[in-house]
C-alpha cells in the first residue's frame, strides 16, 4: 500500500479492510512525509505498531 491510500483509509467514514502479515489491523495515523502508519492489530487498543505503510495490505 502507499502512503495516499493509506491517508484514504484512515480518512475514509467506511471500514475497509487493512491487515499487517495477515493480522487485521485499523489505521491510527498516516505519517506522509517518512511513509509510515501507527496501527492497532486486532481487537488490542494495547497493541500498536508504527510501520511503514508498504507492509500494510488492503483487503478482508
């Protein structure tokens, strides 16, 4: 995924599907400018990750 639509998910009133290494995931922040997103996996709000947005997959 690039970081333009990762910034239209996040941005976005619908759920769209996005998953880290298979992990379901929901977008935080979209940091443009180094390419990287802050996510929650799964159903943990404990469990953020900030990784760069080309690992992200979009998709149930």
């Amino acid at each position: 995924m690039d970081t333009t639509r990762a910034k239209q998910i996040y941005e976005s009133k619908d759920t769209i599907g996005v998953k880290l290494e298979g992990d379901p995931v929901w977008i935080e922040n979209v940091d443009e400018a180094n390419g990287m997103a802050t996510v929650t996996v799964g159903n943990n709000p404990v469990n953020t990750q900030t990784v760069s947005v080309d690992r992200l997959q979009e998709g149930n």
